[in-house]
C-alpha cells in the first residue's frame, strides 16, 4: 500500500447510527426555531388591527423572511 493509496473506509453501524442521531438532532433545532418564529409572527399578526399599513407589511415580511428562504425553511445558523 502507497502512501497516496485511498484507505478503505466502511461505516460501522454504530457510526451510522450516531451520524442519524446528530441529523435528528439538527432538524429538531430547525423544526424549534420555525416554531418559535411562527408563533411570533402569528401573535404579531393578531394584534395587527384592521388592515395593515407599510410598515405592518415590511415586519411581517421580514418575519416570514426569517423562517422560508427559496429552499424551504431556513436554517436558524444562517
């Protein structure tokens, strides 16, 4: 074997399961953040009274900017 030579590497199950276990954890933490920024734009949104004005609109749509970007629901790290 070369020092070049790629090592053969096999995922042990005990590997995968912890690389599962940290994903879960991670979309829990998403899952936590759309939640709590969800509930502030909905108790936002309910005190708004009657039709919003400019500046109404711009809060809320930063708020939703804050929870979606285009692919989805965004990341709380970014």
């Amino acid at each position: 074997m070369k020092i070049d030579d790629p090592v053969p590497f096999t995922l042990t199950e005990r590997g995968e399961l912890l690389a599962k276990r940290l994903r879960i954890e991670e979309l829990e933490h998403i899952l936590r953040h759309f939640d709590r920024a969800s509930m502030h734009l909905l108790h936002y949104v309910n005190g708004i009274d009657g039709m919003p004005n400019a500046d109404e609109w711009q809060l809320v749509k930063e708020q939703i900017d804050d929870m979606v970007d285009p692919y989805g629901p965004r990341h709380p790290y970014r």
